[in-house]
C-alpha cells in the first residue's frame, strides 16, 4: 500500500474508532457485547462474532506505535472503516440499548458518544 494510501487509513481509522482502548477492552468483556453480530450462516460459527473478533483486532492495532502496522493491519483498519462508515447510515430510533450500537461498539465506535 502507497504512503500515501497508509496516511489516509490511519487518519480514517482514528475518526472512526472513537473508543479508547482501555474502553474498548471493557465492551468486549460484556455480555452484550458477545450476544451481537453475524456467527456464521449456522448462528454459531466459532463462538465469536466477525465484529467482535474485529474488536480485538482493533486493540491490537491501537497498542502499536504508527510505524509498527503492517499491510494486514491497514487493511483490516480499511475494513473497519467501511464498516463504521456503512453501518452510520442505518442509524435506528431506538440508539442507546439498540443491537445497531452494541454491533458497532464491537468494531470500536459508539455512535452516542
């Protein structure tokens, strides 16, 4: 990925993940955290949903230093980015306890804050 491209994600990626990592971290111990997201077609897939495998990705990536992240790190920050960013547009009534937010708390944003 050109310098340029990788500039671009990480400013991306810190406007959309706008939790704290240790805030993060918490999120992903809940409960509700675990009960949201897509498991597989089966329902069940590993016992983990993509987002909130995604979610402890991301804590990964938001303890590395800039110069540490690696092409899989960056396109997994682009994928984050999509994410967030197509999952905005379907903003429900009900934006507080709703699965649309905890979803999106798993990959890092809240959209309350």
């Amino acid at each position: 990925m050109a310098r340029l491209d990788r500039d671009k994600v990480y400013r991306e990626f810190g406007e959309a993940v706008n939790m704290a990592p240790a805030e993060l971290e918490r999120w992903l111990d809940t409960e509700d955290s675990r009960k949201v997201g897509w498991k597989g077609s089966d329902g069940k897939g590993a016992g983990e949903s993509i987002g909130h495998a995604s979610g402890r990705r991301i804590l990964q990536i938001l303890r590395r230093r800039k110069a540490e992240l690696g092409d899989d790190d960056y396109a997994h920050m682009r994928k984050v980015v999509g994410y967030v960013r197509r999952h905005l547009a379907q903003r429900p009534e009900n934006e507080v306890t709703s699965r649309w937010r905890y979803s999106l708390m798993n990959w890092g944003h809240d959209p309350v804050k």
